[in-house]
C-alpha cells in the first residue's frame, strides 16, 4: 500500500510539473511572436523615433532639434551606437533587408546612405527655393558653435561663415540630420528589432525568470506532497 501511495503521489507531481512547463512554453512563444510583430520592449524608442521623422516635415521644428545638437558631439555619441532598429517592426526590418538597406554597423549603414541618396539632398540651387529644403536646417553646430545656416545667392547655396570662410552645408556631414533621413528612409544597423533589450535577449532574460518560476513550483508541490504523505501514513 505504501508504494501504491508513493506511485500516486509521483504521478501527480508529474502531472503539474509537464502542465505548468506547458503552459510556460505557451507563453514564450507568445512572448516572442510579440516581440517579433512590435520590436520588443521599445514603444519609447518607437515614439521617439517617429517623432523625429515627423520633425523632418517641418524645417522648422526640424532645424530647433538640430540645433541642440553639436557635429562633433552627434558624431561621437551616434557612432557608438549598436543599432537604431528600436522600436522598428519585424515587417518593416524585413522588408528593409529584401531592400538591402540593413547593415552590420552604422559606418556602413552611412556609406551606403551617402552613395546612394547624396545627390537627393543638395546644397547647391542656382537660384533660392521658394521652400526652404527640408533638409537643410536654420541652425547647426560645427567644432562646438552654432552657426547659422543661409543661401547665399554669389556662392550660389546654403552654407554658413567659419573662421572668416563661406562654406557650403552638407546634410551628409552633419550627424545629426544624417541620422534622421537614415530613418526616415528605412536605414538600419545593428541586431534586428527585438532581438536585444538593455544589451541582452529579451528571451534570455524571460527564460532565466521562468526557469526560477518552473523550480519553485516544482519544489513547493514536491513539498506539499511530501506533507500529505506524511499525513496519510500517520493516519
């Protein structure tokens, strides 16, 4: 009779062990395909990222954003980036990649960028846009001075005064608008959307956790059954 009751008791432990592990695997699965379809934990970087698309509509909000920002503190800061594709759908990272506009690293994202679209946004216009080109901003920050950006009808462009010299302006060079049309133009670097969260998988982190969930449960049941048959045999 006692092993009857101790084959009885194994049976159940197992029973609520492979559902509980069923059920967890559900939700893993679930997990990742949300992940997949929504980029992960990233509706911040999401809002942020759109944000900055739309301002690229409007020179004006366009060029108080850029503004706030230096060439060479974009530079440093942006290229140490690992990826932008935050907040970036799995459809849209695909069918970025089909596109061939995904890339290991942001230098090589911005080299492709540049021979590709460079001749899209100019400097140069023999006479003044009626509209002031979206891509060119009021303002920019060059060696740590703001500067302002003006067409200048001899030179026959947009540029700005450095050191006594006209130079021209180029969206190409300065990061902090570069940065922006790479995004509005679907150009990703670094792990695909999801795949990283706070330097690791999302997934890995979510498996630690659900491991540590799985072995508690298993070792509370373990218990509760040791006591019932602890209680069965004193009776």
């Amino acid at each position: 009779m006692e092993r009857s009751a101790s084959r009885v008791l194994a049976a159940r432990r197992r029973r609520v062990v492979v559902a509980i592990a069923a059920a967890l695997t559900l939700f893993l699965v679930a997990e990742d395909a949300f992940a997949r379809r929504f980029g992960g934990f990233s509706g911040r970087s999401f809002s942020r990222s759109f944000s900055s698309s739309r301002s690229l509509g409007s020179s004006r909000s366009f060029s108080r954003s850029s503004s706030r920002r230096s060439l060479s503190g974009s530079r440093a800061s942006t290229a140490t980036a690992r990826s932008n594709t935050r907040g970036v759908s799995q459809s849209n990272y695909n069918r970025s990649r089909q596109q061939g506009t995904t890339f290991q690293s942001r230098s090589q994202a911005e080299s492709a960028f540049r021979q590709r679209n460079a001749s899209q946004y100019p400097s140069k216009y023999a006479s003044q846009p009626s509209t002031r080109p979206s891509h060119i901003p009021q303002t920019t920050r060059v060696n740590g001075q703001t500067v302002n950006v003006n067409y200048n009808a001899g030179l026959g462009g947009y540029g700005y005064f450095m050191g006594g010299r006209w130079l021209l302006y180029s969206a190409m060079a300065d990061a902090a608008v570069l940065s922006v049309l790479m995004s509005r133009n679907h150009y990703y670097y670094g792990a695909a959307p999801g795949a990283y969260v706070g330097g690791y998988s999302g997934g890995f982190w979510t498996g630690i956790l659900l491991i540590g969930i799985i072995v508690a449960l298993y070792l509370f049941v373990r218990s509760a059954a040791s006591r019932g048959s602890t209680r069965y045999y004193d009776d």
